[in-house]
C-alpha cells in the first residue's frame, strides 16, 4: 500500500483532516486535496512524458474547478504537514532526513503545463564544524538572550508531555502565514510528530524560555536518510555524524540566532556536519554562518491559477 492509497482509505491518521482524491495508476498518478478556494495536488508520479503529464495536470484542474477552486498549488502530498514543495538541483547528492525526493525531471513537466514558482526555498549544507569555532555575530545573541533573563537549555525528556503542548502553540501561532500552511489540532499535531520522542536526542532540541513561557524553539534531529530499516531509528539517536535543524521558531526577534549558536557549538564540540533544511527565500535563517556553508540546494513550491467554467 502506498501513503496515497492510505489517505484514500482513510487510514493515514491525518486522513481526517482532509480528503485527497487519487487519479491515474501507479507510475502515472497523483492526489488532488480541496482547501477552500485553492487545491493541492500532490502524491505526482510520472515517467518523463509531458503528455502523460499534461493529463494529470488537466484532471487536477477540471476536478479543481468544479470543486470551486480557483489555483492549484504543488507538489502537496495531502498538507503542509505531511510533505511538500519539490526539488529542483543537486540530484547527484545524497539525500538528508526530510528532504523532499523527486526526479530531476518533474520542475520541466510541472513549468511546461503552466505551473510557476511560488516560493523557493533552500537548505544549507554545512561540513562538519571545526572544533572551536565561533561566529561572533551568532554568539553575541546568544549572549543578548541571556543577559535578557532568557534560559537556553536542552530538553529534558521527563518533560516531553508539558513541552510539546507549548511547541504546538508555538508553531501554530508562528507559521501561519507560511504557504499552504493549515491550523492542526493537538491530537493532529500528536499523530505526525509524537513519534519523534523515540527517534530525537533531546540535548538537540534547544528552547528557550522567558519565565514559565516557552519563547522559541529548535529541533535538530539525526539524520536518517540513509537507513533502510527503520529498527534503526533507536541505533542512530545515539549513532549519528550529521544533524538536520528541521524546525524553529521564535516569538522574540533575534532569539532564532541564540538558538542557532547554540547548534553550532554543539555540533563544534561533537564533530558534527549539518544541515538547516527547506527554509524559505528571505528569511534571516538561510544566512546563518555563511562562513561555513559548502553549499546551497533548492526547491520550490508551484502555483496555477485560472478561469474555470463548469
């Protein structure tokens, strides 16, 4: 069974959040789901054959339409809390943990059927970090926060249960106006995330506090791209060279620096390479510690938009 049959049979556990209408067979297929006035279309398999192509793109948009839809956006697979966006360079690197995977061929199928760019994004692929280095800029925020009576600490597992409400708020409140972004309740949230209390090292997920209040957050995982076993989650937590920063946020400017000081001393001190994935054009995240940077991989999120007549 494919993660797309097991929205459509309802048992992917974000299923009742959304429905998602499958089209095609597979190697040629995709799932449309409705969200108000836009649609996602994602689940896309296809050979490299934009005739094949065109015909899903054309069933996305007639079905899109007549659910009152006005644009489609994608790649989408169900929400922006299960996967999206797609890749568009660097197909000859090896994947890291959350990376969206795509032939190098679908941009051109999805440009070619009238499809453009909505948003790009990049990740930053650091080597491993020198032990001992310092970013002054990073550092001094790092400083600032706690001058300002901010306490930057790691997780604390026996906290997990009163933490993760408080990231989910967090989240909530600081990504809603990313694209495609949807509110999820905490039981949703608790359903795509809670697993990560297995797989995450806690000392890398750092959260800052303003008093009792939860004030920005980090979550850095091991990277585990390349197991092919899933039992060997619990090996890699402890058995890991590169860390993926997957998540932040912070309610108070200048807080995400502290964070990512605080990341870069980690991964100083343990000889650690990583990754800051899929952050969005513009934001000050995708220029942390351009020193360091080997290179930059890109993606993007794409939109059509028209005017459809039942």
């Amino acid at each position: 069974m494919s993660e797309l049959d097991d929205f459509t049979s309802r048992r992917h556990p974000l299923s009742r959040y959304c429905r998602v209408i499958a089209h095609g067979r597979p190697g040629a297929r995709c799932g449309l789901t409705i969200a108000g006035s836009t649609a996602y279309l994602g689940f896309f398999e296809c050979p490299d054959d934009q005739a094949v192509a065109d015909e899903l793109f054309g069933w996305a948009r007639e079905t899109a339409g007549r659910a009152g839809c006005r644009e489609i956006l994608g790649p989408v697979d169900a929400s922006f809390w299960n996967r999206y966006r797609m890749k568009t360079d660097a197909f000859d690197q090896s994947a890291y943990f959350g990376e969206p995977r795509n032939p190098d061929y679908y941009p051109r199928l999805w440009e070619r059927a009238g499809f453009s760019v909505v948003q790009r994004y990049s990740s930053t692929i650091f080597p491993v970090v020198p032990r001992g280095y310092r970013n002054p800029r990073l550092t001094s925020r790092l400083e600032w926060a706690r001058d300002n009576g901010f306490r930057v600490e790691s997780l604390r597992m026996r906290e997990w249960d009163d933490v993760f409400p408080r990231v989910h708020a967090l989240i909530m409140e600081l990504y809603a106006d990313m694209p495609v972004f949807q509110p999820l309740d905490l039981d949703g949230f608790a359903a795509v995330f809670g697993k990560l209390r297995l797989a995450a090292d806690p000392e890398l997920i750092t959260l800052a506090w303003q008093g009792s209040e939860l004030a920005a957050f980090s979550i850095v995982l091991p990277d585990f791209a390349d197991l092919a076993n899933p039992l060997r989650l619990l090996w890699r937590k402890h058995h890991y060279r590169r860390v993926v920063a997957a998540y932040m946020g912070a309610a108070v400017p200048g807080l995400g620096s502290a964070l990512a000081a605080r990341l870069l001393a980690q991964a100083a001190e343990r000889g650690l390479g990583f990754v800051g994935s899929l952050m969005a054009d513009g934001k000050p995240t995708a220029q942390y510690a351009n020193d360091l940077v080997a290179a930059r991989q890109h993606y993007a999120l794409y939109g059509s938009s028209w005017n459809y007549t039942v």
